[in-house]
C-alpha cells in the first residue's frame, strides 16, 4: 500500500508523514508533495493508492488536484483535509468523489481512523475486482465474472461483446435489468444462493430468460437478468416481490431489493443508474423499489449562516425544528437523498462553527470520543440518525455556554418578521400559507397576523399578493418568458387563476400589461 501527502507546509509533512503507524496500517511506502505540480508528477511516474491533501494551498489548490487524479487516474483515493470555513469546498470534494475530508487541525488518530477505513474499503474493491477476472480459480463461471467485473467497472465496462457471446445474448432482441439485493442479518452469499434456488422453481423466469446472481460484497448481491420479447416490469416486479418475501420468511433476515432500468447495448450506463440509486436514496428498508420510480426535486438548501445566528441568540429550537421540517418533507415527498442529508449536516456543522466562534469556543468542543467529527458527517442512513446527532450537538452547545449568562431567547418579533419575508422571497415559486409562515418562527397563527401586520403596514395575505404580482409584473416587463411560465415562477398552477389576480391587482390581464410597458419603454 502506497500513501502520498500533499501540503504546501514542510512541517505537517514532515509530522504526519512521522507520526502516523503506517506500519500498522499497512503502508509500506509514504511520498510526500509540497505543491499540486509535485504530486501530479509523483502519480505520474509512481503508484499510489491513496492521496492524502490539503485544499488550499498556493497556486493550484487541493480541489482542483483531486480533480484532475480522478481523471487521470481514477483507482487512487483521495482523502481532504479542511478546515471549519472549508465546508463548501468540501461538499465539491465529496461530490468530485473524494473518499472522505478530516477536519484540521487534525490528530494522528484522526487521521489514522481514516486512512483506516480507506484502505480497508480499497482491499475490499481490490478484492473483489480480483475476483471478477474471466476464468479465476474461484470463479470458474465467466458469465459471473462478467457481471462482477460489469458492476464494479460501471461505465468502464469494456468487454460488453465478450459477455454477450459467452451468454449467448448477442441480438439487438434482446434486453437486460440489473438488480441489487441489500441484506440484512442474512448474508449476500446467502442471498445469492436463495434467489438462485427460487428462480429455478419458477416458469416465469426458468422459461422466459437468463438469469446471473453474484456476490458483491458481504451485504449486496448483484442479479442480471437477460431476456428477449416484451419488457414486463410490473411482472418481474411481482415476481421479486414474492420471491424476496419468501427469502425473508424462510432466514428471518431483512432483503431489499433495488430493480434498475432495462438496458440493451447501455447495459454499464443502467448498471451504474442502480448503484447510484441504491447508494444514494434513503429507503424504506425490507421492499422492491424501482429505478424508474425515482423521483427529483431541487431541494431548498439549508442556509448555515442563517442557522448560526440563531445559535448566537441560543433560539437552538429554531435550528432543530428546521433540520426535522427540511428532512420529513423531503423523506414525505420521496425526495430524500444521501447527498441532501449531507448538505444539511455541513450547513449545521457551519451553524455550530459560527455560534462556537461567537462564543470564543471551539468546534472540536462539540465532539468527544463517543460522539465524533467524523461520525456526525456521517450520519446519513437515518432521519433518525441525523436528528439523533442534531441533539447531541446541541446538547454539548449548551453546555458550553452553561457558565455563561442566563440563557434567554432574543429573538425578537421584528427579526421575526424579517426572516419570515425573507423565506417568502427564496420561496417565491410556492404558495406560503400563513399557518406555515407563523411556525417557521415559531409564533402563534393569530399573534403572528398580528404583529406581521404591525411590522409591514399590510396584513399577511395582502402583503403575498402584494410581493407575487411585483414579481411577475417585473418578468413580464424585464423578459420574454411566457406568461404561464411566470405565473408557475410566482407559485400560481392555475393559469387562469394567476390571469384574474393579476388583472385585479394591476387592472390590466399579464399580456397587456407586457404590451403597454414595451409601448411605454420606446417612447
């Protein structure tokens, strides 16, 4: 195993490089780099397994190196280190695909907990992948080598006409649907054998195609199924179903099941789909899930900034209520990803870093031996793990500033009010009742009519409609967008209906209005 460190100060090299086990990490060879241009020609002319860098340094940075390693050479992993104001380069980081990023400053045991869990996942890989070479000793099947070598190379899979000859799937007819299997106190290989036995004791998949079951890892099996005639989804959805269930009454373990979508000659592309939706949306676990049920949705993204003030005001309520309103309307929509999980987590963490500074406290001070860094980063598989960490941190806050004065909540009503029209304005494509606007701030319904009305010289709905057709007046006057698109901007679905508040508010319908002030301009 090879490590190469990447940091423009000569004297964290030199520790790390020191002061690190590699020995008991199994390292045997550490190169280090003072520039991104230095480690460029190090995994040009040497192997490297792992690349452990800073981000900022002079010059190239270290986002744009790991950028260009997994490029060039994509096998080698790639572990940031970051400090607490680097959170939005560190989501770029773990979006490029870096492994992991340690916070600095950074211990020895943290970064040998890291380096750990890298390496252990890169054998893993190394493993397997070893596994999948056509004929090996341990897998004399070539087909089962194929599908493992196609899981695990994705859209690098290369011997796609290979496979197809040996499988005698050669034809434009025919079509083919990756599945993975997740298990849960029964193992894959378990798993594998089961579903092999279950498929042979049914005619609908014996008789109507191939069908390849592997082994990935110690949690996921992998199933190609190969057929030619109609795509029958809702058929072999069923017929999983009942399979799966059978599997589960039979070991009294947890199986679910993730079908992808049917592929001909983009086979690596629909197999690459699956993974990436078994890894990436948090499910309801012991169920079939389809790729093509997938649903999207650009999700607001949690302003970190905003939640930090209100730590500074020690309104931690507010901060909670939000991170669980965030995550059960995205988990209640379908909408609710790994990687929306961690930009909540990130945009806390930036809360908690800003709320610590404003105190003289330190971030590190949240976290203890139990309850690390590392683990709230990675509190992902769960709402209930998230707000689970959420609560721990929180707690630890508060203890921080139990010497301080009494806590009292400063909150006032005018910052209230002002947040409250803020989330209007980000919000402008959706209908913002008032019951949801008074809970965002947590104020009764009637008190909040109250005070809004007070604070603004309007009442609440006057002041929606009010801030809506401002909007929609300055597109219609300032852009050729057509008109049903801008009432869909100002959160009307009701075209007709946007048409009639417009006129009533204005006195003139959407596309007089454009007329007259185009009129008016060129005058």
């Amino acid at each position: 195993m090879k490590v190469l460190l990447v940091d423009d100060q000569e004297r964290i090299l030199a520790a790390t490089k020191k002061l690190v086990n590699w020995n008991k990490l199994g390292v045997d060879e550490v190169f280090t780099a003072d520039s991104a241009a230095a480690a460029k020609r190090i995994l040009e002319t040497r192997t490297v397994d792992i690349m452990l860098t800073d981000i900022e340094m002079p010059g190239e940075d270290g986002i744009s190196l790991q950028k260009w390693q997994a490029e060039h050479y994509p096998q080698v992993y790639c572990i940031f280190l970051t400090s607490h104001a680097d959170f939005s380069y560190a989501r770029e980081a773990i979006h490029n695909g870096a492994f992991d990023y340690i916070l600095q400053p950074a211990s020895i045991p943290d970064i040998e907990e890291a380096m750990g869990r890298c390496i252990r996942n890169l054998e893993e890989r190394d493993l397997l992948l070893k596994k999948s070479s056509l004929y090996d000793e341990q897998l004399p099947n070539a087909l089962e080598s194929y599908v493992i070598s196609l899981f695990y190379q994705r859209h690098q899979f290369a011997q796609m006409e290979e496979f197809r000859a040996e499988s005698g799937t050669q034809g434009e007819e025919w079509w083919f649907l990756p599945c993975l299997a997740e298990a849960e106190q029964i193992t894959a290989e378990s798993v594998r054998e089961l579903l092999l036995i279950e498929f042979e004791k049914k005619d609908f998949f014996r008789e109507n195609m191939i069908y390849i079951a592997v082994t990935l890892t110690e949690e996921h099996a992998a199933v190609l199924l190969c057929g030619t005639g109609n795509k029958e989804l809702a058929a072999i959805r069923r017929e999983l179903e009942a399979v799966r269930q059978h599997i589960c009454e039979e070991t009294g373990g947890l199986l679910t099941v993730f079908i992808g979508r049917f592929a001909g000659t983009d086979l690596p592309a629909a197999v690459g789909d699956v993974t990436d939706y078994q890894r990436e949306m948090v499910f309801r676990k012991n169920e079939v899930h389809l790729v093509e049920s997938r649903k999207t949705q650009e999700l607001r993204v949690p302003d970190g900034a905003v939640w930090g003030k209100w730590l500074i005001r020690k309104d931690w309520a507010l901060v909670k209520n939000q991170i669980v309103n965030l995550l059960h309307y995205a988990q209640k929509q379908q909408y609710l990803t790994v990687n929306y999980m961690q930009k909540v987590i990130h945009s806390f963490i930036e809360a908690c870093s800003i709320g610590c500074y404003a105190q003289n406290k330190k971030l590190t001070e949240l976290f203890t031996e139990e309850f690390t860094y590392e683990k709230m980063l990675h509190s992902c598989s769960s709402v209930e793990e998230l707000c689970e960490g959420v609560d721990i941190c929180l707690r630890q806050y508060k203890q921080l500033l139990a010497d301080s004065d009494e806590e009292e909540n400063t909150y006032s009503v005018r910052e209230r009010i002002e947040d409250v029209i803020h989330y209007l304005d980000v919000n402008m494509d959706r209908m913002i009742s008032r019951r949801e606007a008074a809970k965002y701030v947590f104020l009764n319904e009637d008190y909040f009519s109250r005070v809004f009305r007070k604070e603004t010289g309007m009442g609440y709905k006057e002041y929606l409609l009010k801030q809506k057709m401002d909007y929609a007046g300055k597109l219609l006057s300032e852009t050729d967008m057509p008109v049903a698109l801008i009432a869909s901007k100002v959160g009307y679905e009701n075209f007709t209906n946007f048409t009639q508040m417009f006129r009533k508010y204005t006195g003139t319908t959407p596309t007089e209005y454009r007329k007259n002030h185009v009129k008016g301009r060129r005058l």
